[in-house]
C-alpha cells in the first residue's frame, strides 16, 4: 500500500536522516513509508544492514505514522515510550523498506506497528511501538 506524499508537507531532514539517508516517500493519517538505500557504513560485521538500523526505521516511521496533520503551519512531534524490534530475517536487497501504521490511541498517547523488508520482498523486522505527542511542539 502506498499513498502520494504532498511535498508540502515535507519538513527539512533531520542530521540523523541526511546522516542515514532515509527518506520519507508516503505519508498520511495514520500511515508512513521510509526507503533507505543501503550502502557500506550501514552493515555490521557480517556484510548485513545493522540491527539498529532495522530499529531506527521502524521508530521513525511508526513515529510519523501518528504525527500526519495534513497542514504545514501544524507540524506535530511525538516522543517513543516504548520500541519492540523482532529481527526475522536478512536483507539481500539494495535498499531497506519500513511502513507503519497508528493502531489506537488516544489525545497524547498512540500505538503503532510497522514492518521492514528489502526490496527483494524479505520481511526483515516487525515492530510496535507506544507514543506520546508533544502538544507543545503543535504549530
């Protein structure tokens, strides 16, 4: 599944994001997309995307999934209260995948689960997460 990403709505990348290169490809309510090219200061000692990679997709994107406003002027953050990574499998491909999705929630606090694969199709890592969103940071 995927949905258009209005460019307008995108904010300029974080340091971690330029550092990554991860880009955020579809956004809407409840929903994110990542894609993260692979390359060689990404793997670990064995040739694979590190575990903590796999991590921090499915963070960032389970994290976008519950902040989509639909408007520039209102941008919303969100903090991670709680990150469950399963690793399943290993990449082959030559970029990495996440796509999340808000599963409940509430005024402050939400729920996410999301799903990483290459793009060979292998499903990499699962996860869930719990959110707070930061009212103060509301534009």
């Amino acid at each position: 599944m995927t949905q258009d990403l209005d460019p307008n709505l995108l904010e300029p990348p974080s340091a971690l994001q330029s550092h990554l290169g991860y880009r955020l490809i579809a956004w809407s309510k409840d929903f994110a997309r990542l894609e993260l090219p692979l390359e060689p200061f990404l793997m670990n000692r064995q040739g694979l995307p590190h575990g903590g990679i796999h991590a921090t997709m499915l963070d960032t994107a389970m994290g976008f999934s519950g902040c989509y406003t639909g408007d520039p002027a209102r941008q919303q953050m969100a903090l991670t209260l709680s990150l469950t990574v399963n690793y399943l499998g290993q990449a082959n491909g030559t970029k990495l995948i996440a796509e999340a999705r808000r599963t409940g929630g509430g005024k402050s606090t939400y729920f996410a689960e999301g799903m990483v694969w290459d793009d060979n199709g292998t499903l990499i890592a699962t996860g869930t997460g719990v959110f707070r969103l930061r009212r103060d940071h509301t534009k």
